[in-house]
C-alpha cells in the first residue's frame, strides 16, 4: 500500500497587533481545518487516527514559528510541519508594531 493525498484544505490566519507567528500559524491551521468535516478515513474503512497531515506554513521569520504548537492543533491522525518563507508582514504607521498574515495547507493522505 501507498501513501496517497486525499484531501488539501487552505487557510489563512492573524495576529493583528502581536507579531506572533505561532499564533497567526495556529489561526491559519486553525481555518484550513475547521471549515471541514472530513469523512474520507470513514469511507475508507480507516480510523479517523490513520490520516496522516503534512503541514506547510507560510510566513514571513519562519524560524520565529512553533511547530509544536502548530502540530497540536490536529484533532485527528498524525502529523508533520514544515514551515517555509511566505505570508506577509505589515508595520504599523510608527513601526512599533506588526501585523503577521500566515497561509497554511494541509494535505491529507491515507495509507490505501
């Protein structure tokens, strides 16, 4: 058997006064998942547990972003984050402060 993608689910998160990274990647994560109820494990004859999630994160200091945390917000099956150069990051009119824009994907995939 072979891994294959079954699903790929987008998202966009913020943090809009913060700077964070982490959390504009939770947030991302977080909207790519939430919009779905995914039945293609169930519909395989597979627990829910056997999905396996690649993560891909965009945003701009990719090396300021928690993958623990990120990975923590699958509810299901196991997982692996990769974080890589993208998103945006805009200063305030003082530039004293940021927003953080960060893209997330996940792709689902299944052992069939």
């Amino acid at each position: 058997m072979a891994l294959q993608r079954m699903v790929l689910q987008i998202g966009m998160g913020t943090d809009i006064r913060g700077g964070d990274y982490t959390k504009a990647a939770i947030r991302a994560l977080r909207d790519a998942l939430w919009h779905n109820a995914l039945s293609v494990a169930d519909a395989a004859g597979l627990p829910v547990d056997a999905m396996r999630v690649e993560v891909r994160i965009g945003v701009p200091r990719p090396d300021e972003v928690d993958k623990a945390a990120v990975l923590a917000v699958l509810p299901h099956g196991t997982g692996t984050v990769d974080v890589v150069e993208g998103g945006l990051e805009i200063l305030n009119d003082t530039g004293t402060n940021k927003t953080v824009i960060a893209n997330a994907a996940a792709m689902v995939r299944l052992d069939l």
